[in-house]
C-alpha cells in the first residue's frame, strides 16, 4: 500500500497535487454553501401548517426575543385537535400533539427550524410545518438538487 503512494507521488507533479486539492475544496465550500446561498431570503417569512397536504394554518415568523404561543386548531378523523406552535429568534418549533394522533413525539423532538428548506413532520397525521419565504423572486432551484 505504501509502496503504491509512493509511486503515485512520483507521477504527481507539485502542479497535479494544487490542482487536486483545489477542486476538492472548492468543492466542500459549495457543498456548504449552495443551501444558504439559494434559499437565503431575507424578506419576511411566514411559518405553513399543512395537513395531508392541504393547508390549515399560516403565520408570520417573527424575530421576537420573547417566547411566544400560537395554537391552531385542525380535525383529524372527525375529532378536533389543537397544535401549538412555539416562535422565537425567528425560529418555530411544534409542541407535542396528542397522544390519540401521535403515539411518538418524535415531531416535538425535531427541534427548532428558521430556514425554507427545513421542516417539521408528523407522520400519523401528515401535518407538516414549514417556513415559506414571501419574497416576491422565488427560486425554481431545489435546494435538494445540490
């Protein structure tokens, strides 16, 4: 194995190897930044409750410092619910749901989300939260692309 590096670096020229390094982290930065590069609106961003792909809630995300609570009501199986929603830093999070609707709580677990291109499930139910940019340029780059 030594004695094939070896070899390789006598191919190599001080050129190859520059060449080389440079194409794998120009390769790592866009990696890395491509996500926040396409989805890096900095207009104002409202937080989408879907459920079964039809939405049911939308509200503005707010940069408040404070904690704050906002319920939202949906029927599930001809039941009511409400789910609550915890906004601060601009960032949302879903509190636990019932436990009739969601035996885990795994959705709960997910942590906090500020960016269009994360988002919170809640597989039982099919509810999703997300965070929708209001921008009026919307990218038809998906970020999953990259």
């Amino acid at each position: 194995m030594l004695d094939k590096l070896s070899k390789l670096n006598q191919l190599l020229t001080r050129a190859d190897k520059v060449a080389i390094i440079s194409i794998i982290l120009c390769s790592g930065l866009l990696i890395i930044l491509t996500p926040q590069l396409v989805s890096g609106a900095q207009g104002n961003k409202d937080i989408v409750v879907k459920l079964a792909e039809q939405e049911i809630y939308r509200h503005n995300l707010s940069k408040e410092e404070k904690l704050k609570r906002v319920k939202f009501n949906f029927d599930f199986k001809g039941e009511s619910y409400q789910g609550v929603l915890r906004i601060k830093n601009g960032k949302v999070k879903l509190e636990r749901l019932n436990k009739n609707i969601s035996p885990l709580a795994i959705h709960s677990e997910m942590g906090w989300i500020s960016k269009p291109y994360q988002m919170i499930v809640c597989l039982p139910v099919k509810l999703t939260v997300t965070i929708e940019s209001n921008n009026s340029e919307q990218n038809d780059i998906d970020v999953r692309t990259f």
